[in-house]
C-alpha cells in the first residue's frame, strides 16, 4: 500500500512541475513568463514571423500544461487513468527524444539541458514501466 502512496506523490509532482514548465511557455511565448530564462534573450528581427512562431509555441506551452494536468489528475483518480499516463509517458519520451534532431546540439554541453533530457528519456519510461507494474501486482 505504501507503494501507492508514492506513485501518487510522484504523480502529483510531476503534474505541478510539468503544468508550471507548460504555462511559463503558454502564458509567456518564446520570451516565456521568464522562470527559466530572462525573457528579453531573444530579438525579434521579423515580427510577423515571430508572431506566428510565438502562437505555435504557446500552444505547444498549453499542451504541456494539460500534460501535468492529467498526470495530477492521475494520481487522484490512478485507476481510471493509467492507462492515459502510461501513454502520456511514452509522449514525453518520445518529445525528448526529438532534442537530438537539432544541429549543432547544446545538449551535452548544457547541463539544464542534460537534466531535462534525462528526465524525459529515463525518469518518464521508468514511470510508465511503474504504473504498469502497479496493475500487475495487484
């Protein structure tokens, strides 16, 4: 029993963490809400092209967001949704996984980077490998 107690910890931390990183990216656009960068790092040379890339990356910010939403959902109501985190897991894995698709890549250089990716392609799997688990143990 004490098992389930900490899965829905984890959970929970994981829905608030990823539901803050999402609404610092959907609220605040490329610049963000600047809890992880100042926002005046980038300089706009194209407005209506920022504008445009701006709107994609609020809504990919509020996607996230909905992602820590449904992982804070699942550790209230786990059985029912497991099977959406599980799935959820995978997403974020796969996400991580497309930072190796840029070039000239900082990720290994850039140890906020290395932490997030670690965390996408590790700790998100072995989640998913948990929640499963916690059906087949039951």
């Amino acid at each position: 029993m004490p098992q389930f107690l900490i899965l829905r910890i984890v959970l929970a931390l994981t829905g608030i963490m990823l539901a803050i990183l999402g609404a610092n990216v959907g609220l605040g656009g490329i610049a963000t809400l600047g809890l992880q960068v100042d926002p005046g790092f980038a300089t706009v040379v194209n407005p209506t092209a920022f504008a445009a890339q701006d709107n994609h990356v609020r809504f990919i910010g509020g996607m996230l967001t909905a992602v820590g939403a449904f992982f804070f959902i699942g550790c209230v109501a786990l059985e029912r949704m497991r099977t959406v985190l599980i799935g959820q897991c995978g997403a974020v894995a796969l996400a991580g996984l497309f930072r190796l698709s840029q070039p000239e890549n900082p990720l290994f250089s850039d140890p906020e980077l290395i932490r997030s990716f670690v965390m996408e392609v590790l700790f998100f799997p072995v989640l998913a490998f948990w929640l499963w688990r916690s059906t087949v143990q039951r």
